[in-house]
C-alpha cells in the first residue's frame, strides 16, 4: 500500500518518454533536410495553418472566403514567416554547434581535472615515501652529532670540530623540520590525515606553552611577546599535537618578520556563536593581498629584507590553513604594508567548552594580585 503514491509519477514518466521522443524525432528529420530544406518546410507549414485558420474563422462567421483573400493571406504570411524561419534556423544551428563543442571541451575537462588529480595523489604519496626514506638518516645524523657534541664517549681534542659538530645539528634540526612539514601537508593532501586522536585540552596552557616555546627567539630578536585569554577555562577538542604546531609555525612568521622592538600579541576569545577565536598579532612589515596569496601557497615565500635573514620553506601557513580545516575551522589572514598582519583561526563551536573547576578558581586571586599570567608581556 506504501508504494501507490509513486504509481502516478511513474505511468507519468512513461507517458512523458513518448511525447518527448516526437520533438526530438521532428528535429532530426529538419536536420537531415539542410538549411534551405528545413527552412521551406517551416515556412509552408505556417502558410497552410494560417490559411486553414482564417478559412475556419470565415466558416463560422459566415462569409465567403475567396481564392484572392486566400493568396492575400498566404503572400502575408510568406513574407512574414520567412525571415524568421531563416533566423530561427541560423540561431539553433549555431547553438547546436556551440552545444557540441561545449560538450567537447568538457569532456577534456573532465579527462584532465582526473589527470590532475591523479597526479597529485601521486605526488603526494611520493613526499610521503621520500620523506619517511628522509627522516631515518637525518635522525641519525642529528643524534650522533649531538652525541659526539656532548663528548659522551670522551673527549673531541679540538674545539673547532665542536663547532662544526653545532652546525651539523643546526642544518640536521632545519633540514627534519623541512621533511616532517612536507610529510603533514602531504598526508592532509592525499587524505591520510585525520583528528580520530582529538582530546579535550585547556587552551590557555596550550598558548602559554607555544608561547614559551618561541621566546628565546623574540629574546633574541629584540620581539616582545604578549599573551591575552578573555575567559578562564576555555578548553578545546582537538588534536594538541596540530594546534601546537599551528600556533608554533604563525608566532615563528610573527617573530620573523617583525623588527626589532616590535610586538608579537597571542589572544584567544570567544565568539557569540560560541567558537574560539585565537589571533597572532604582529606589528612587522605587513603584505599586499598579492603577497598574502603567495604566503598562503605550500613552498610560497614572499620575498623581503627581513624575510631574507631567516631560513624557511613557505610551508607554515599553508599547513596550518590545512591542520584547521582538518579540524572544521579557518584561518585567515588580515595585513598591510606597513601595519603588519594578523593570522586568525577559528574554531566551530562543537569544539569549545568552558569548564571553570575549583582549582583554577583558587589560582585566580593569587594570579590576579601578582598579575594575571593570561595578560602579560613576555
């Protein structure tokens, strides 16, 4: 009984498949005619229906429909109906051509966007191999040097084979921070990646930690650092291992391209739809849209005097846009030559929680008397 209701629609489309297999019969019949063929067709066909109609108006009125006003009407009609015909005809031949190249051209398109894509699950699996047949030697490399470096086994016996020792780990560290970001982005690319090892997280102890990671650097820079958490007890679901990464490759950039005696400010807040919006806020030398595109492309470097005294890939925010839409999120940059840039993610609201417990509770008051360690200047 539950199948009736469909029993119409179906005889309907049946009966449809009939009525619209005339059209299509009639066409191709014109279309074997020719141009000229089709045309005269057309144009007799109207002149036998209009005289047909004026000589059924004339019965029923009542008058006498002669042969004069019977050749009158088809003279009318003839000179009428012609050049429209002729249009007609020219219009849906061209379109019929324009119909059948299209179709040709996305057909192409279509073989070559699956060449595309194939391609770059190839390319993809390929940096994921190579970078797996990299990483093997160079943590090799880097242990052993540190190993000689730390004189473990005794003594080097010459002071300039310590430094050549630094050297090796320093291009040993740079070069795996290279493959290891080649790997992550290359497995978001070929879809191996996922957030199955998401877990629920403080967010101020994250940026707290992310941002004690980075300060030897802003020391050495000359960069002061500040932290700022609008709420106590905002907590994230998420994979900490990715948000870690994403806010240490965003304050490295900050700290890059900021000069001396700049400012480098980390916040989070929460949004009124309830996500997370977490903001690295620089006061470097800023981007035109044209050089944030190329920032935003994976191996993009936009090409500045303060850029140029710091090894990079151009693989930091291409791979933390990746790692947030891994998430549900976005990033998205905001800069200007000369006012410096704002990187902001954010999180959906299914991934924020805020769980004020006893134990924060009891730190606020000592925290707020010394100063709060969520506003500070590091």
């Amino acid at each position: 009984m539950a199948t009736r209701p469909d029993q119409p629609a179906s005889s309907e489309i049946e009966a449809a498949q009939p009525q619209a297999a005339v059209p299509d019969a009639l066409t191709r019949w014109l279309g074997r005619l020719g141009y000229v063929g089709a045309s005269a067709v057309l144009v007799a066909t109207a002149v036998l229906l209009a005289l047909g109609a004026h000589a059924a108006f004339a019965a029923l009125s009542g008058e006498t429909y002669s042969l004069r006003f019977a050749a009158e009407i088809a003279a009318v009609m003839f000179a009428v109906a012609t050049p429209i015909v002729l249009y007609a005809q020219r219009v849906i031949r061209q379109l019929d051509s324009s119909r059948r190249v299209l179709k040709r051209m996305t057909e192409r398109l279509a073989v070559a966007v699956d060449s595309a894509e194939r391609a770059n699950v190839a390319k993809s699996q390929f940096l994921a191999n190579m970078s797996h047949e990299l990483r093997t030697p160079l943590n090799a490399i880097i242990g052993f040097s540190d190993l000689i470096q730390a004189e473990t086994f005794g003594p080097v016996g010459n002071a300039r084979y310590i430094e050549y020792l630094k050297d090796i780990s320093k291009s040993g560290h740079h070069l795996l921070g290279i493959v290891n970001g080649i790997l992550d982005l290359s497995k978001i690319e070929a879809g191996r990646a996922s957030v199955q090892d998401e877990e629920e997280f403080n967010v101020a102890a994250v940026l707290d930690a992310s941002l004690r990671m980075m300060r030897p650097l802003a020391d050495r820079e000359k960069i002061a650092l500040e932290l700022a958490v609008e709420a106590r007890g905002l907590r994230l679901v998420a994979v900490e291992r990715m948000v870690c990464q994403i806010l240490l490759n965003l304050l490295s950039n900050a700290v890059k391209f900021t000069p001396a005696g700049g400012r480098v400010a980390l916040s989070a807040v929460r949004t009124p739809e309830g996500g997370l919006l977490v903001a690295v806020a620089d006061t470097g030398l800023g981007m035109t849209p044209a050089e944030v595109k190329i920032a935003l492309t994976p191996f993009g470097q936009v090409q500045s005097a303060q850029g140029r005294k710091h090894l990079g890939t151009g693989l930091g925010l291409p791979l933390a846009k990746a790692m947030m839409e891994l998430h549900g999120g976005s990033l998205r940059v905001a800069s200007a030559p000369g006012q410096g840039t704002t990187v902001s993610l954010l999180f959906p609201p299914e991934r924020v929680a805020i769980r004020a417990d006893a134990g924060e509770a009891r730190e606020a008051a000592p925290q707020q008397n010394a100063g709060d360690p969520a506003r500070r200047v590091a």
